[in-house]
C-alpha cells in the first residue's frame, strides 16, 4: 500500500498542527501558550488557565472577572438534569456517570450544537466549564445517598465544587483555604497536554463534526482507562496493595522488573518525557505540604517516596527512562483532602476540560482539518470461497 505508514500508537505521526501547548520530553518542558507551567502553577488560577489555553492570551482583571461571572452564570443543572443521577445504580463509577451527563448535555442544549457558529460554541465551552464541577460533584453525592447541593455562586470555581462536594444543606461548610489552593493547582498542572489519548479522541470524534459535548463525553471515556487519567486512582489501589502486603516497596519494584502480568509501577513512565515529569515535581512538593500538614501522617506516602528512590536507582527504569509522571503523587493529595479512590480521575476530568474544549475549538477552526481516518495494515485472510451454513 505505498504511501500508508505503519505507526501503532502514533509514536511518530503529527495528526495537527497546534499553537496550545509545547511540551519537550527530554528536557521536561511543559509550557500552556508559550508560558511555562511551574510559572502558571501557583501564580495563575484554573480559570485564568483555562482563559489562556481556550482564547490564547492570558486575561486582563476585566476578562477574567467577565469570564469567570459567564462561567457563574451557568453552574447549575437543569432541574429535570438531576434525574439522571438516581438511573444509574449508586456504586456506579463517577467517571462514566460524568461522560453519560455531559453527552445528554447536547439534549438540553439543542439550540447551540451548531461546530461552525462561533456564538454557540462560545456558549456550549461556558455551559461546559460551569456545569461539569457540578455534575462531578452531583456524581459523587448520589454514591453516597446525600442530597445535592445548589452551587453557591458567591464562592470561587473551586471553593464551590468543594462545598457542592462535601457541604451538607443543614450546615455552613468553610473550604480549608490551602486545600482549595493546592486543588485549584493541581487543576492547572491537569489543564492540557498536546495529543494525548483523551484529547486525540476529542479531536477525531469533532473532526466528523460532531458536537462539542459529543466530543467531551468521548475524552471523559478516553480519560478514564488506568494507562491514561485512571493511572491515578491505579496508583492508590497499588500502594494500598504494597501496604496490605507489609510494606515491601523492594520486593514490588522486583515484580514490576520481572514483568508479571499486569505489573507495573503506575504513575510512572510517559510517552513523550523521557526525563522528569515538570508537573510531577511540582505535585510531590505539594503532596508533602499538605501531608505534613495531617494529624496522622499517611504511611501510603512513605511507600511512594521509597518505590520513587527504589526505581530512580535501578536501571530497569533509568535505562528505559522510567521517571514519576504527574499521578504519582497526586492520589494522596486528593486522599488527604477527603475524595474517595473513584473520584480521582473525575478529578482530572474537571482538569483537563478547558484543554479539550480550546484543542476542540482549534480543530474546528482549522482549515486543514480533515475527518480523522486512520489507515490499516491487513492481514487478513486472502480472498476464499462462501461456504454454505449447512457445509460448514
Ligand atoms: N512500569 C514498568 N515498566 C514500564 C512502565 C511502568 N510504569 N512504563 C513503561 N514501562 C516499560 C515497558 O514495559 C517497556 O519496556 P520494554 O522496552 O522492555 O518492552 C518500556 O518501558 C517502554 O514502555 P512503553 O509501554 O513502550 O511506553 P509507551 O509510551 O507506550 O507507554 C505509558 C507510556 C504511560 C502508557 C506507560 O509508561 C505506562 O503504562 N505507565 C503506567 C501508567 C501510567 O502511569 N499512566 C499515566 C501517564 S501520565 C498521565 C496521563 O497523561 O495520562
């Protein structure tokens, strides 16, 4: 077939070309729009990111106080919305009750699925940075039979999704302040990455121009696999799991290096850094503060710090250029701040959102964009005779 390249996992294959995010794997450079993330991280809030990766130029006071009032605007769920959470049964994982309430967005939202009307689209990216906290926390809420909270409008972006969370109605609900501080950071370091698995299916579902909330419920799903976004509620189960078995950081990393069956250090490698992980450097500073911060100490942070020291000095992992990736650490910050193991990768759904939507709105503004179609090698069976059902 000529001209048809084999590349499985597109480990060499430009699919776009994109002005959003710069990354270089061997250096362990990340940057949003030309600004590197740990100067985003920590001095601009996810809101302010979001504005940077979805319109391209980080906002003025003005902008983001007009964005962020937009975003406000449009917090709460239809009333009729909320029925959805009780069809589904209550230890239903929260990452595809997510995916199913932000595709049955596009039915509440009719008038404005419209790819090429800029006004509707512009509406729908608002619609969905405003009502996804909500349905997470909706999500989280029904699992665990409390009632749902309106969201609380005068609070912050992320003050709000922590009280919709974890606030009851019969009481008053303060957001630990540093809390909310190293969550709205963490959703920064989440905001985007280039074309990983989730925003790749983001673009190739919009590519046939489908929807914006179409191609958003398909990232949800693309995200939620444990070798993607899952790798941090994956993370946990394996040191709960190191734990369990007395604490053997060593004797994992040993199984990991013999290749066990569905063994291996999650949280760590990546396909594009072969170095240090920027973001994870930054989480694993955080997930110090906030866990020296705890009455008890988590012992599951112990067991990552010593599996981290282990692998960074086998040349298993530095031969392969195995290093920690952003999930590593982050389990045990959102632990620490109370969310259960499920919740984890809606997390860095609610993160990664405001990437989807700004690479989705550049894919379809492109005018070399094309419908996504792989090609194939087959391998099939030559050409061979029918066989009748009774001779067979
Ligand atoms: N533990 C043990 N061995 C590993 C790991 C790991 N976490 N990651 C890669 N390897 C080995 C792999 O077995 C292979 O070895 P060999 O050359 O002997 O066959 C070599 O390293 C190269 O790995 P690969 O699977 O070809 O690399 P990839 O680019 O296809 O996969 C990855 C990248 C992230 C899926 C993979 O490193 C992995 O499975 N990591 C664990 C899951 C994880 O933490 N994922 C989160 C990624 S960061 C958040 C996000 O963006 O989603």
């Amino acid at each position: 077939t000529g001209h048809v390249t084999y590349d499985p996992g597109f480990v060499n294959t430009a699919a776009c070309s994109s002005k959003i995010t710069y990354i270089d794997g061997d250096a362990g450079i990340l940057r949003y729009r030309g600004y590197p993330i740990d100067e985003l991280a920590g001095k601009a809030s996810f809101l302010e990111t979001s504005y940077l990766l979805i319109y391209g130029e980080l906002p003025t006071t003005d902008q983001l106080a007009a964005f962020t009032e937009k975003v406000q605007l449009h917090t709460m769920l239809h009333e009729d919305f909320k029925r959805f959470f009780d069809g589904f049964p209550r230890d239903a994982h929260p990452m595809p009750v997510l995916s199913s309430a932000v595709s049955a967005l596009s039915t509440f939202y009719q008038d404005s699925l419209d790819p090429f009307d800029s006004d509707q689209v512009e509406i729908s990216t608002v619609r969905l940075m405003a009502k996804v906290p909500t349905i997470a926390s909706y999500a989280y809420k029904t699992s665990i039979g409390q009632p749902l909270l309106y969201p609380d409008n005068t609070r912050s972006y992320v003050d709000n999704f922590l009280r919709m969370t974890f606030g009851v109605p019969a009481a008053s609900y303060d957001v630990d302040p540093a809390f909310a501080k190293v969550l709205d950071t963490l959703l920064v370091l989440h905001a985007d990455h280039e074309q990983n698995c989730s925003t790749s299916t983001v673009r190739l579902v919009g590519s046939g121009q489908a929807n914006l909330f179409a191609s958003v419920s398909a990232g949800v799903h693309a995200l939620s696999g444990p070798l993607h976004g899952g790798a941090n509620e994956a993370v946990l189960q394996m040191l709960g799991a190191i734990q369990a078995d007395g604490g053997d950081a060593a004797s994992f990393v040993r199984r990991v290096k013999a290749k066990e069956q569905g063994v291996k250090l999650m949280g760590f490698g990546h396909r594009v850094y072969k170095n240090y992980d920027p973001r994870a450097a930054i989480v694993k500073q955080a997930a110090q503060d906030v866990l020296s911060r705890m009455a008890k100490p988590d012992p599951l942070l112990d067991i990552a710090m010593k599996l981290e020291e282990i692998a960074l000095a086998d040349d298993f992992f530095v031969s392969r250029k195995l290093y920690p990736n952003v999930d590593f650490y982050t389990g045990l910050i959102y632990k620490a701040m109370g969310f259960p193991t499920k919740m984890f990768t809606v997390l860095f759904a609610l993160g990664r959102l405001p990437g989807w939507i700004a690479q989705w709105r550049e894919m379809i503004n492109d005018p070399e964009t094309k419908i996504g179609r792989p090609r194939q090698l087959y391998v099939g069976s030559p050409e061979r005779e029918f066989v009748p059902i009774e001779k067979r």
